[in-house]
C-alpha cells in the first residue's frame, strides 16, 4: 500500500510530431515532375530529339537536306491549324471544326479569284475574313449560348463542311486559274540545300507573333489566366465571355492562314484536302505540352509537337512501315503524351 507522502508519478507526454517528420524527402521522380510542370517546353523538346535521332539511325537517308525540307513543308499546314488549336485549348475548350474552317476558307478564296475574277489581295482577304467569322461563330454559342466547346465546334463542324461542298459544288479549283498570290505560299526558298517554302516562313511568323501576344500582353495573360480557374479569374475584374470571344476569333484567322498555306502547298483549293486535320491538329498540341484542362503551355511547344507528328509519319514511312501501323504509332504517343500532362499536373507545389 502506498503512502499519502509517495511522490506521484505523471505519465509521459506523447511525441510531437511535427510537419517535417511526416514529409518524405522529394525523390527524383519529384524533381522531373517539377521540372516538366515548371519547364512545359522541355518534355516535347526532349521526345523530339530522341525521335530524331532514333530515325537518323534507323532510315540512312533521313537527315539530307531534302527529306528535312519535305518534312518542314508537311508540317506547316498541320502546324498553323495547331497553334490556333492551342488558344482554344488554353482556354479548357477544344475545336473539332479547324479542318472544315480552314477548307471553307481556300474554297471562297479560289472561288473568288477563279471564278469572279477577284484580284488576289481581296480574295485573300475576304477568305481571311470568313476564318475569323468562322471563330466568332464558335466563340458566340460558346460564350453567350452558353453551349460546351466540344458540342459547338462538333456542330460547327458538319455546317462548315456542308457550306464548303455547296459552295464548291464538290470540284476541285486548279491552281493554274487563281492568283498567284494565293500560290506564293507554295513558293520555294533554297537554303543550303533544303528547300523551305515561304508557307513554312508564313508559319514561324505566326509563331512569333502568338508567342508575344500569350506572353508579353495583358491579354495573353488573361487568357492563361481563364483557362486556369475561369471562375477565379472573373471574379478578379477580368471579362471571360470578351476573352473568349476574342480567343474563337484570333484562332479563326489563323485557320484562315493555314487555308492560304494549303492552296499553295497542293497547287489547288480542294474540298476534299484537309477536312479531317483537325485530329492531327489536337494531336500536335497535346504532343506539345498544352494542358487539355487550360492554363498550361506554350506556342513553341505546339510547332514541336506537329514537327514530332512530321518526324514520326516522315520516319516511319521511310523506314517501309504501313501506314496503318504509322497511325497506330501516332494514338500511342497521343495517350502517352495526355499520361505525362496528368502526372505533371499532380507536381507537388
């Protein structure tokens, strides 16, 4: 038994566990993530290297100049459809219809000058004029409808190309009946021996140009900005219906320039030519880097992945695959490059 005088023996307090104890040290797993989250660019400038040198090793004949040149003129058409591709997707929304706008564009193009006698500069005009009536046509059901951009531009699509088969009449329109300034993006500049077209010039220039709107513009940074957290950003004073708008609009006008470097890349305005681009204009921008959810990516990033959609179909069919198996290789890297934005997504900050 024991005593009223026997000292009292308090029982032991529970360790403090602090935040630093329940942290495990960031792995190298974590660095990469952060890297590529922090660094959209460096992933696809890395896939593309591989790519390359992948097919220089498998295809002798891969590297000359020509092949190069081929592959730059390829990729311009696919290229501009992407970078307006990419404003749309910045925004969390997607365009199903750029095939259709930029087909519609080079039909009222070639028609005006083939057939109305329309000088050059106004049939390019007034065919750059219908892209961007186009991208306001999306941009006004998504923005003030209300309606989601894929049921829009899933629309959109089928009344673009029904528009462009009536105005048409199914025919092609040869090239020898048009103005040459609508040919001129088909035009051959000679650089140390590769052949690059002033399409493939027109294409940079573009690229150029978005670079310093996304990132050296008060608009540029609304756009990321509503692609990020739309609601976050409305309530921050900036008005997402105009920025959309705005978006669907310049996205537009740069299909429109892609149907002027179409007419010069097949000599011809055909309604048949690249309706279905509009696949492998996504398929650049996720190749890219650019977030399907909005707020994420670069233009330069976009030209990467349609030169790594150009390098694989170029490198593929050198190498005597089919091309069935050419666009089995295409969906792989799709799925693989959505994976890789997903995983980047989760970065811990």
């Amino acid at each position: 038994m024991t005593t009223s005088n026997s000292p009292r023996v308090s029982p032991e307090p529970p360790p403090v566990v602090t935040l630093a104890d329940d942290v495990r040290p960031p792995t190298l797993a974590d660095h990469v993530q952060r890297l590529l989250h922090a660094q959209a660019t460096l992933g696809p400038a890395a896939v593309l290297l591989i790519t390359v040198a992948a097919f220089a090793l498998i295809a002798p004949n891969f590297l000359q100049a020509s092949n190069i040149s081929l592959i730059l003129q390829q990729t311009a058409v696919i290229g501009t459809l992407a970078l307006g591709q990419t404003l749309i997707i910045l925004t969390a929304g997607i365009d199903l219809s750029v095939g259709s706008i930029m087909v519609l564009c080079s039909i009222i193009m070639g028609r005006l000058s083939a057939d109305l006698g329309f000088s050059g500069p106004m049939a390019l005009l007034a065919g750059l004029a219908c892209g961007t009536a186009c991208g306001l046509f999306n941009g006004f059901l998504v923005t003030r409808v209300k309606l989601p951009p894929f049921i829009v531009t899933l629309g959109s699509l089928n009344i673009f190309f029904a528009l462009n088969l009536w105005i048409s009449r199914s025919e092609t329109i040869r090239g020898a009946e048009m103005s040459e300034l609508l040919l001129w993006t088909g035009q051959v500049l000679t650089v140390g021996g590769a052949r690059i077209t002033y399409g493939s010039l027109l294409m940079l220039a573009i690229v150029a140009v978005l670079a310093y709107a996304l990132h050296r513009t008060r608009w540029g940074r609304h756009v990321y900005a509503t692609g990020d957290d739309r609601e976050a950003a409305r309530l921050a004073g900036i008005r997402v219906n105009r920025v959309l708008l705005s978006v669907y609009a310049t996205a537009g006008l740069v299909y429109a320039v892609g149907a002027w470097i179409l007419i010069g890349r097949i000599a011809s305005a055909s309604p048949q030519a690249g309706t279905m681009d509009n696949l492998d204009s996504i398929t650049a921008v996720v190749l890219g880097g650019t977030s399907l959810f909005g707020g994420r990516g670069m233009i330069v990033g976009t030209i990467m992945g349609a030169l790594i959609v150009g390098v694989c179909r170029n490198g593929l069919s050198l190498a005597g695959v089919d091309v069935l198996w050419q666009n089995f290789a295409v969906g792989v890297l799709v799925i693989l490059a959505v994976s890789l934005d997903q995983w980047i997504r989760k970065a811990r900050r």
